[in-house]
C-alpha cells in the first residue's frame, strides 16, 4: 500500500512538473530597450516612466488593453545621448503569451532637458504624441524565448529650435523600432576619435533608415537594426567641416550578426 502510494506520488508530481514547463514555454520573455546619440547636444536627458504593450487577443483581434511595462530603475532619467554603439537602455520587461505584438507606446515623464554649450535647456513636450510616441510594428511573440526590442531614438530629427532671446526647444521624438531576433548590426569606429560625426544609414532607394553618431572617446559606432540580405548605403558627415565627409557602399548584414566595419580615417580637405 505503501508502494503504491509513493508510485502515485511520483506519477502526479511528474505531471505537475511537467504542466508547469508547457505552461512556461508557452510564454515569451519581452525585453524593451532605448538606444540613440547625441545629435547636435552634449547630453538628452529623457524622464522614462515605462513602456505600453499591445498585443492580438486569442483570436487574433486587436481589442486587447495594454500592458504596462514601468521602468523599474530608482532613478527615471537616462542620457540617450549615451546610447550609442553597443550601450542600450532596459524601459521594462515582461512575459507574454504566444502572438503579435501591434503598438508600442513610450511613456515619458515632464523632467526633460539638454545640455548644449554646457547648459541646460528644458525640453516642451506639447502634445500627447509627444508625451506618448506610439509605434505600429508586428513583431510574433514565440514561446520559451527571449525577444529584444529596440526603440530607436533619432536625435537628429527630434527636436524643433525656435531661435530668440530665450531659444525655445520642442521635442516631438522620432523612433523606430527593430527586433534583434530578425535584423543584424555592422560596427565601426571613427579616427580621429575626438571628431564627431553624423552618421546616415539609409536603404538602396536613399530612404534614411536612422541617424546616429560615434561614442566618444573611443570613437566606435554601431548601425543596428539593419534588415538581413538588404543593401545599406552609410554616410559619414563630420561636425568639423576641416574634414571631407565619406560614404560606405554596400553594407549588408545577416540576422543577429555584428559586421565589422572596420576603423573609417576622416580625410582632411586639402
């Protein structure tokens, strides 16, 4: 009686377990991260109160509420201009059931500024798609894996100076969005580290995909979020106008892979 009672033990412990397993593996782990540059600023400091995730319901509609992904760090403020090359920023994560991920909406907080010249200049975010950007993407959520979103902070076309006694700047962001699991990178530096440039990554018809810039000192920059298979043109534009701007041909990726690019040397004009 014993024995049997043991072997029924072991029999409903097993199916438990393994329920439990189905149960995690039919979940997705869903990372949202922040990257950008600089721009034409020293530092973009962006308040980040979380992140919005909208996925299909179980039949494939779209009438689900979103979930809230909080930034869970003490301190809400992240320079963006730091995020360049390979830094990144976690907003929130979570774990969703199997489907399609269709909006992503960054939520930002009212302590915004950048430092330009070595002051500080506040940022006015006037209207609800600038407090909340909101993205249209359609990314499938697997389960047992992890999935990494990207949202890309453009700097250079984010901001509006209105010039003045007091120069007013609004900030109305631009940012894509990319899944790692489906795109690659290509890195590279710049020499002279010290010189800072725009860096232009656009597709084979000149669509600009993002703009980003170098990682200073060490002068490494990272074009992510690059589509597998497809022909990229790099423009490299120095600040400083001693030096010639260059161009990179042909730059093609796999997924999940990091092309090395090698050291790009800025020419100066003659």
């Amino acid at each position: 009686m014993k024995k049997t009672s043991f072997i029924l033990f072991v029999f409903l412990f097993s199916l438990f377990s393994c329920s439990n397993e189905d149960l995690d593996r039919s979940n997705g782990l869903v990372n949202v991260f922040i990257i950008g540059s600089p721009g034409e600023f020293e530092e973009i400091w962006l308040e980040i109160i979380g992140a919005e995730v909208k996925t299909t319901g179980g039949r494939g509609t779209d009438n689900t509420d979103p979930i809230f992904l909080p930034n869970t760090q003490t301190e809400k403020k992240v320079n963006i201009a730091g995020l360049t090359a390979s830094s990144q920023f976690l907003i929130g994560r979570a774990e969703f059931s199997e489907g399609n991920i269709i909006e992503i909406k960054l939520l930002l907080g009212e302590d915004n500024f950048v430092v330009f010249g070595g002051q500080n200049f506040p940022l006015i975010l006037n209207s609800e798609e600038a407090m909340k950007p909101k993205l249209l993407v359609n990314y499938t959520i697997r389960g047992g894996i992890s999935h990494d979103i990207f949202l890309d902070f453009d700097a250079f076309r984010s901001f509006q100076i209105s010039n003045g006694l007091e120069p007013r700047i609004s900030l109305t962001p631009e940012i894509r969005s990319f899944l790692s699991l489906n795109t690659g990178r290509a890195s590279g530096s710049i020499s002279p580290a010290n010189q800072r440039v725009a860096i232009i990554t656009a597709d084979e018809n000149d669509l600009i995909l993002s703009t980003t810039s170098s990682q200073a000192p060490s002068g490494n920059f990272s074009l992510r979020g690059l589509e597998a298979g497809k022909l990229y043109k790099t423009y490299i534009i120095p600040f400083n106008q001693a030096y010639l701007p260059d161009t990179l041909d042909s730059v093609r990726v796999n997924a999940i892979q990091n092309k090395q690019l090698g050291t790009i040397n800025l020419r100066l004009r003659d």
